[in-house]
C-alpha cells in the first residue's frame, strides 16, 4: 500500500452527528471510478462538567482548513470542487487544492499545536 498522491472530485460532503453523538464531518472523493472519504475526525469532546458533547476549536479549525485548502467560502460550496489527496487504499492522509501547492494534513497540523 503505497501512498501517492491523486486527483478527486469531492462529490459530497457529510457535517453531522453520528452513531455516538459525536460531531464529524466527511468528504467523499472519486478518483475516477474509485472512490475514498477524508474525514471521521472528532470535532468536539464531552464536558463533564456540562455533562454534554462541546464544540472545540480543533473542529472549528478542521473545518476551516479544509475550506481554505480548496479555496470555498461555505462548506456547502465543497461538492462538485477538485483536490489533490495524498493517500493509500486505507486511507487519505492530507488533502490539497488541485493546482497550487497547499495541503492540509491534519495529523501534522494539530500536532504541530500540540
């Protein structure tokens, strides 16, 4: 399972709660005939205190990466846009707009933040 870099089309988006109540978000991609998600992140976290998922800024700033890497003003603009993946058959590593070179990586980003 090499990583390489692919062209993709996101063809939808997924901002929502899933099975466990936690906030995610997806983008679903076609290679051509193939196709991938990037996403599955955890947006927010559970106060104990509120005794409730919250927001955190990690998810507000996964959000905006991923809008500005492809070059949208609204998450809804997402579908239908090209991109470049960095990725292997398991998985999509880091996402990039499709001419220039800007990538996000979330794994290296946020742990750059720590």
């Amino acid at each position: 399972m090499d990583k390489e870099i692919k062209n993709a089309k996101i063809t939808g988006t997924m901002l929502g709660v899933e099975d466990h109540s936690i906030l995610t978000c997806w983008l679903y991609l076609d290679y051509g005939g193939m196709g991938q998600g990037f996403g599955g992140y955890a947006l927010d976290t559970y106060d104990k205190v509120k005794g409730r998922r919250v927001g955190t800024a990690f998810g507000m700033e996964f959000i905006r990466r991923i809008m500005e890497v492809v070059e949208v003003g609204k998450w809804e603009d997402l579908g239908g846009q090209y991109c470049r993946v960095f990725a292997d058959n398991s998985r999509v590593y880091k996402i990039g707009h499709i001419i220039k070179d800007q990538w996000f990586d979330p794994n290296s980003e946020f742990k750059q933040e720590g």
